[in-house]
C-alpha cells in the first residue's frame, strides 16, 4: 500500500512548488523509503511536446516516450528514479480519454460529467501510478496556482482521494509565497492566509505549508500563520533561497520537514544514513577554478528550454572540478564571418536540440568553427544532425546538402526522415520517442566514456542520418561509433579530424544526475579542461 503526498501552489506560479516535491522525494528515498513522482498539469494540451520552447522551456523525456513537463527533469534528477508515462497528466490527456471512452459507448449511456468521469480518471492515475511502482509514497504535484478555474477538477480529485483512504495515508502540502512590499521590509502573511482559505472552500485542509520568501522568516511569522491557517509551528517550513538548488532538501531536512512527513503519515524512517548529498554540495562550494562553455542554440532567451542541458553541464563541471560559466549564444547571429570574434575565450561548444529550420546556418557554422580550431564540440540530436550536414558540405564535398527538415529540395539530403514518418499527419506524440538500444563501436571516444558495448538513451526526434552517405562521410573522417542494432541507425558519430569532436541523435541530458553524471557530458567537460589548460 502506497502512501499519498499530494503539493499545490498558492498566491503566484512558478513559486518552486517543483524543487519543493523533489527535495522532498530525495529526504524520503534517503530515509529508505521508495518513491514515485508525478505532476498533474491542467492545461488543456495533451502533453506539452506540442508547445513552443519559449513558452513552456524545455520537454522533458521519460524512457516509456512521454513528452513531459520539466519539472519531472527535477524529479529524475533528485530522486534519481525513471519516471513513466504516469508522471505527467494534462487536463488535455484526461478530457480526450474520458471523450474517447464516451465515444465508445463505455459509460452505458450516463451522463458524462466532470465528477464522477474526470474525477475518477484523475484518481486513477493517482492509484495506477501506486499499483505499478510499488512506492511507498506518490508525490502528485498539482500544477497552476489554488484558485484557477482550470485546476478545480484535479483539486476535487485530490480530496476526494483524501476522503477515500485513512487519515494517516494521505497529506497535503501547500507551498506559498510570504511576499514584502516595496518601499518595507515588512513579510506579509495575507496572501498565505487567502490562500489557504481558498484551498479550505475547495475542501482541503493543508497539512504543511512551505513557505517562499524574500528574507529568512522570524518566529513571529510562523506564529502568525500558524494561528490562522490552522497548522503548527512545526509543520511550517522555509524553502530558502539557495546558491544550488541540491541545496534544498538539506536546508528543508534541517527544519525538520521529513520528520514531520514521516510522523504524519505513521511512517518510520531510518536516519539519514548514506547520504552523500551533503558532500556533494559542501564540495560544490570549494570550487573556485572557471570553465567557458558555449551554448549554441535558437531559443537561447529562454534558459529554461535547455534546463537538462545546462544543469548536466553545470553537474558534470562540478565533478571536474570546475564551475561552469555557459554563454548563451543565438545561432541566428552567428555566421562563418563572425565566429572567431562570437567564440573567442570559449573552452567548449555545444549544440543541443532544435526544430525548425530557422538559426541552423549558424549552428553549421559553429560545428566548423569548432572542427577547424580543435575546439571540443558536443552536439546533441541537432547538434548531430548540424555536425553531419557540416563535415558533409565541407570535408566531403556535397555542396548544399542539407536537412529535409529545412530543405526537402537538397541535392544531398544527408538528414532525412525515415519511411515510418512520411505519412505523419498529427504533430503531437508522433516523433522517435523514448529508449532504444545503441551498439557501441570498439576503440571509439563513445565505448571509452561508456565503457560498455550496449547502452539505452532517451530519443526526441523525427529525422535520422541518411545512411545512404555513410561510405562518404567515413571517408571524410567520421566513425559511426554508435549504431541503433535493430533498425541500423546512426545514433553516435565522431570526427577524427579533432581531438574531441562527438554527437549523438539522443538526448544525454535526461539521465544526468548530479551524483551520477553522463559519460557524455563528463567527457565533454574533461576535453574542455584539457583544451583551455593546453
Ligand atoms: N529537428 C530534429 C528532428 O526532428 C532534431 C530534434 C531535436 O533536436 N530534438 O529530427
């Protein structure tokens, strides 16, 4: 039997209610207990794959190919677990099932309304995700802010499984914002109070409040909202702002919020035992030496829409030692002409993903920039595609080969679509999605970092290397270290021409941890110490 944590927001977005779960989730696995993570969205979206990156930052993958919030990146990240397509539920997903059950005449002929149908399906991803992970505890972080319209049927759903199961087994947590007014010092605990009686007429009753705040909150505070949200003092804890974000579960664990989870749900923990979470930050902080990476993309205004990418790269150089400075650089204004003066002081260069055809003349030009002045280049998905059409247009000689994705008339269409996706007429769910298998070459960069010869890696994508070009681009000095056994398609190559020039079709990103960081970004890193120390 599964335990229940659900989160929800109040007061403003975006308040952390994500990092909250996370830490949370990493303080219960450190106590011995297994968890599960999942985030219920109510946007009317189906998944977000569909959502332009400025909007929504980046999409987060899991290996069953769900197209994901990347708040569920956090989780992986902290919890260290591989999440499925449970973990990330829309309003979208829910009302086109319930539709589709209702189309096929399941509901008998009842009236299909927002409680029972949507309710019940909610809470059926609630109770399946507990059926098929087995945890201990589920954490649901429910998304948007108490008080949408949008997030009522989720809400409902949440306290109806409250009234379904013993007191012991279910919590809630409400994270807030304790704001001060320009011009005062003073915290506010007004929008806490509203909040919480918002949350009060929708028929929850908040076990923990987590408090956000400009400055540290007094005792007065907690006095405060303890009287009139009804909580005590003791469940009523700060999520400081930190200088890393690993830093939260410790800081969280020092207020005791774990303890009081564990005794509101009957749980008994172990002590924190085996937890090298701790040292990895307190070594963090010692590390004084800098690293320059540059970040080569087209949604470069938005951070968010390479979160995996940097934060395994800002991982990756703490364990090497170095602490990461990324420039955020806009492929649209790059161009052959400008490179040496956009790179110059860079360690390193890295192409992630992209769609679309637009700001790719520029990545080209950075993956040759990278190639003739022996600078380590990383390119991921796109980035690969981008290394390929570059080596193909000027080691190889194919004048204008191209990406069908922004040419379909090129001459040398070097990355093309595979035949299973000609016909594609819907854009949502319909990429290559998820884990398949990769084959690794013996003595290639690839097998060294790996040190194995079959690995799984997350995929987001819909075209592929031509492997009509193969012949020609290995005579152009590319190896195809990694190779897709089944369907025989490219998932890594690397340039012999540079010392360390690599790309891979997959997304690395996904299954960095912060303890346990990607062979791929840990060898990327190390080739960029190694080229700024010579
Ligand atoms: N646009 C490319 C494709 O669809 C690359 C995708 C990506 O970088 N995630 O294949």
């Amino acid at each position: 039997m599964s335990k229940f944590i659900f989160i929800t927001g109040g007061v403003v977005s975006g308040i952390g209610k994500g990092i909250c779960g996370a830490s949370l989730g990493r303080l219960l696995k450190d106590r011995g207990f297994s968890v599960f993570m999942q985030k219920f969205d109510p946007y009317i979206n189906v998944d977000p794959g569909t959502m332009s990156p400025y909007q929504h930052g980046e999409v987060f993958v899991t290996k069953d190919g769900a197209e994901t919030d990347l708040d569920l990146g956090h989780y992986e990240r902290f919890i260290d677990e591989e999440l499925t397509q449970r973990s990330n539920v829309t309003t979208g997903r829910i009302y086109s099932e319930v539709i589709q059950k209702e189309r096929r005449g399941d509901y008998n002929g009842a009236t299909v309304q927002v409680i029972p149908h949507i309710t019940d399906r909610i809470k059926g991803y609630v109770y399946k995700a507990a059926e098929e992970s087995k945890a201990d505890i589920i954490i649901t972080e429910i998304g948007g802010t108490v008080g949408d319209i949008e997030s009522l049927p989720f809400i409902e759903a949440i306290r109806q499984i409250h009234a379904e199961n013993k007191k012991e087994d279910v919590l809630f947590i409400h994270t807030t914002l304790v704001p001060t007014i320009p011009g005062s010092d003073e915290l506010k605990t007004k929008p806490t109070q509203h909040s919480f009686k918002e949350l009060m007429s929708q028929g929850i009753k908040t076990n923990i409040i987590v408090v956000r705040s400009p400055e540290k909150i007094s005792d007065e505070i907690k006095n405060k909202i303890s009287l009139f949200c009804d909580v005590p003092k003791s469940a009523i804890v700060q999520s400081e702002n930190v200088d890393f974000i690993y830093e939260v579960p410790v800081r969280l664990h020092e207020q005791g919020l774990d303890d009081y989870v564990l005794h509101k749900l009957c749980l008994e923990g172990n002590p924190i035992i085996k937890n090298n979470w701790k040292e990895m930050i307190d070594s963090y902080k010692n590390v004084k030496t800098e690293l320059e990476i540059g970040l080569v993309g087209k949604y470069v205004q938005l951070h968010d829409a390479y979160l995996s990418v940097s934060q395994a790269l800002i991982d990756a150089g703490y364990k090497n030692a170095h602490k990461i400075n990324i420039h955020w650089i806009n492929s649209e204004e790059v161009t052959e002409e400008n490179a040496k003066e956009v790179f110059k002081g860079l360690d390193g260069i890295i192409v992630p993903g992209g769609f679309g055809g637009r700001g790719i003349e520029g990545m080209i030009a950075t993956s040759k920039y990278a190639r003739e002045n022996n600078i380590p280049y990383f390119g991921i998905c796109l980035g690969m595609q981008i290394a390929i059409i570059d080596i193909a247009r000027n080691v190889a000689n194919l004048e204008g080969a191209d990406s069908t994705e922004k040419d379909d008339t090129t001459k040398y269409p070097v990355i093309d679509l595979m035949e299973n996706q000609f016909d594609v007429e819907n854009i949502g769910g319909t990429l290559r999605l998820g884990n398949y298998d990769c084959k690794l070459l013996k003595n290639t960069k690839a097998r060294e970092l790996y040190n194995s010869e079959i690995i799984q890696e997350r995929h987001r994508h819909r075209y592929e290397f031509n492997n009509k070009y193969r012949e020609e681009l290995e005579k152009a000095g590319v190896i195809f270290s990694g190779i897709n056994p089944e369907l025989d398609l490219v998932e890594i190559i690397e340039y012999t021409g540079s010392d360390y020039f690599v790309a891979c079709q997959f997304h690395p990103e996904f299954k960095s941890r912060p303890n346990k960081v990607h062979p791929l970004f840990d060898g990327f890193i190390k080739a960029s110490i190694k080229n700024k120390n010579e």
